[in-house]
C-alpha cells in the first residue's frame, strides 16, 4: 500500500500488486513513481484497511524518535488522516530508512507538536535502532492547524471534514479560529470600555446635584418632576437661582439635562457619531492578524483601542478598520495618512478610507459616491487577484 500519489483527487491509499514470479528489477519498476501511478488502484476510504507498519522518508532522526521531514508536511497530514479513519494506532509500527549521518543523538523537542509524525525504527545501512520509549503519534486530523489553502489541496479533506462533522468533532480551520479570535477581542475592547464610560457616569451623577439619574448602561435619565420641584423649592429659599449654581461649579455643565428661565427641564441634542471603514487589500493570505495589529501599533494606530476596531478577513486577503472619530483619538484622515505605504511580508497593501455611518461629516452626495465607487472598485481588484491566484495554484 502506498499513499495515494495526488491527494487533490481523493482518496487516501492505493494498492500495488506485482505479478506472480516477478523479477527485482520489475520490483523496482513497480515501487517507483512512475509504476505507482499506473499500476496502483485506489483503496476505497470506507474499507478501512488496518496498517501494521509505516514506512516514512527523513532529512534527519534522533534515538529518541523524533524526526525531521522535508517540511510539507505530507507523511505527517496522511498519518492522521489514516488514524481518523482507523485505519492506523499508537501501536502501528513506524520506521524510516536514513544514511548514518541523518542519525543524531537529540533533536531539540521545541521543534516538534502534536501533529509530527515519530517514528519507532531507524534503519541505516549499517545499524537498526529500536527507540525504548516510543513518543506519541498523531491520533487524528488537528484541523485547527489546517491552513485552508492546504485543505484546498487535499481532495479527501473534504469528505473527512463533513463526516467528523456530523459526529460533534470541532473542524475549524486555521484561519477560521483566527477570525473568531479577533472578533472576541474587538467584543472584549467594547465591552471594556462601556464599563468604563458606565463608571465614569456613574462618578458624575454623584459628583451632581442629584437632579439626574445614573442608568446601568452609562445615561442619564432625567428624575421625577416632583422631585425637581421640591429641590427648585429649596435652592429659592437659599436666595440661589439654579443657573447661578451652575455657573459657580467647576465641572461642565451636564449635556442631557440644562434648565431654562423657567426652571423646567430641557434636553439637550447629543453629538451624532461619525463612524468611518478604512480597507485594507491585498492583504498575504498566510499573514496573521496579530501580524497587522503589530505592524498598525508601529505605525501609532492601536486596534482595539477607544473608537477603533479591527475586523479581520485574512482568508480572503481583506481586512476593515472602524474608526469611531467621536471616541478616537486620531482622525480618519490622520490614520490613513499614518497608513500610507503599510507593508505585510514585503506585499503592500491597498488602503482605502471609505464612511460607513454616522451624520457628522456634511459632505454632498456626488463625494460620497465618488468614495463608494474607488472603495467597491479596490475590493473588486482585490478578489479578482485572489481568485487569479487560486486558479493559478489549482495548475
């Protein structure tokens, strides 16, 4: 049995079968890769043939089992996925064949995860080592570790997913658990900082005359009309009139609540919020979000910061920055002067500023359309370089 030669076509293992009386050269023939992909027939993957022993190449091997591949990681990815399907266990035997220079004493053990492949038999031309305490091998596929570029390649992955599936097992990927963690990041800077404006609120409604109330959520709502009226009351037999006692307090007046002539409660207009979406294209598909959040912060942009969140699309080369500029620091303008000429991994990336809500800006319609045309026509390059790229990879 070997490994079927293209994964991309499904499948997992064929079958070699020479014929009765064959000579070593036919052998020979038989195991290389041209007689592998014409003389092999696929084994269906709901046979679930058991393996008793594994056969895998190396660049290097210690005595204690661990083993450097050719870094694809291809013996490693086909071991877990003939482990998920019981095909393998712990007890299949693995061994490799290496010349006696591929054979060292220790092999750093940070170099190596859960999804590396060990192996419990070392054979050179002029030894055989038998490692005493094997090391534990794969026991299934780890797809949080699957790139989707990866599982793209691998034809089987497909119908492997779709089965674990359906049986509870998380099938995530790589990029899919990334996002995830992105987005929660951006709930948790939310959240803090509502609690921390709820504080605050809290401190001024204190702070105040009492007139107001301090609401969970960080407002204030105006108080009963009895009670004003009886604290009115009270300040006229002070001598006071209410507007000089605001006039003599050090603080700001309050923004919902101010009094009039009268006495009687007028709501003041809150500031509309202005919430801008600055794109950034042609993002490297392997790149990470801590990768632009790192490169962002060089640059004095700090995602997940007052007024600024960071929505990450990595898988499809695209990422969007909100910037809330009633709450940011920095200005949409000042943020994406600061952007220009960003790089990630030597690519550089298409910045586009873009308004997503809010009535501050006073801008006229025909701007406004002028900066959704360049905005939809940057996304719109962007998805035909991806998918330019795909297509040239699938060749």
């Amino acid at each position: 049995m070997v490994p079927t030669p293209d994964l991309s076509k499904g499948g997992l293992f064929n079958r070699l079968v020479s014929g009765p009386g064959a000579s070593r050269d036919e052998l020979h023939r038989l195991a290389s890769r041209v007689g592998i992909e014409r003389d092999s027939k696929p084994i269906p993957i709901a046979a679930r043939t058991r393996i008793d022993l594994v056969v895998v190449g190396a660049v290097a091997v210690d005595a204690s089992g661990r083993r450097i591949g050719r870094g694809g990681g291809a013996d490693d990815l086909t071991f877990a996925m003939a482990a998920s399907n019981r095909s393998v266990g712990k007890d299949t035997l693995v061994c490799c064949t290496v010349h006696d220079c591929q054979v060292f004493e220790h092999l750093p053990p940070d170099l190596f995860g859960a999804h590396d492949l060990p192996v419990d038999l070392v054979a050179t031309p002029t030894r055989v080592i038998r490692v005493r305490s094997r090391l534990d091998k794969p026991c299934r596929i780890l797809w949080g570790l699957l790139s989707r570029e990866r599982f793209a390649q691998v034809g089987v992955l497909r119908e492997m997913q779709f089965k674990e599936g359906r049986a509870g097992v998380d099938v995530r990927l790589k990029e899919d658990l990334q996002e995830e963690v992105v987005a929660d990041e951006d709930r948790a800077g939310g959240s803090r900082a509502n609690k921390t404006e709820a504080v605050r609120a809290t401190r001024r409604g204190r702070k105040g005359d009492g007139i107001n109330k301090v609401m969970p959520n960080g407002k204030e709502e105006e108080a009963e009309p009895k009670r004003q009226a009886e604290e009115d009351a009270a300040t006229a037999e002070k001598g006071h009139s209410t507007k000089k006692q605001q006039g003599s307090k050090t603080q700001p007046p309050r923004k919902n609540v101010s009094k009039d002539a009268g006495g009687g409660p007028e709501e003041a207009e809150e500031p509309s919020r202005r919430i801008l979406t600055i794109f950034l294209g042609r993002i490297p598909r392997s790149c990470r979000a801590r990768e632009l959040k790192d490169e962002l912060q060089s640059r004095g942009v700090s995602p997940g910061s007052r007024g600024l969140s960071l929505v990450w699309k990595g898988g499809k080369g695209v990422a969007f920055l909100n910037v809330d500029e009633t709450a940011s620091k920095l200005s949409h303008d000042e943020i994406v002067s600061r952007m220009r000429g960003i790089q990630l991994r030597e690519q550089p990336l298409n910045v586009q500023g873009h308004e997503q809500g809010g009535g501050g800006g006073k801008r006229n319609s025909k701007s406004r359309e002028a900066e959704n045309q360049k905005l939809v026509s940057g996304i719109v390059d962007d998805m035909l370089r991806v998918a330019v790229s795909r297509a040239s990879s699938d060749f």
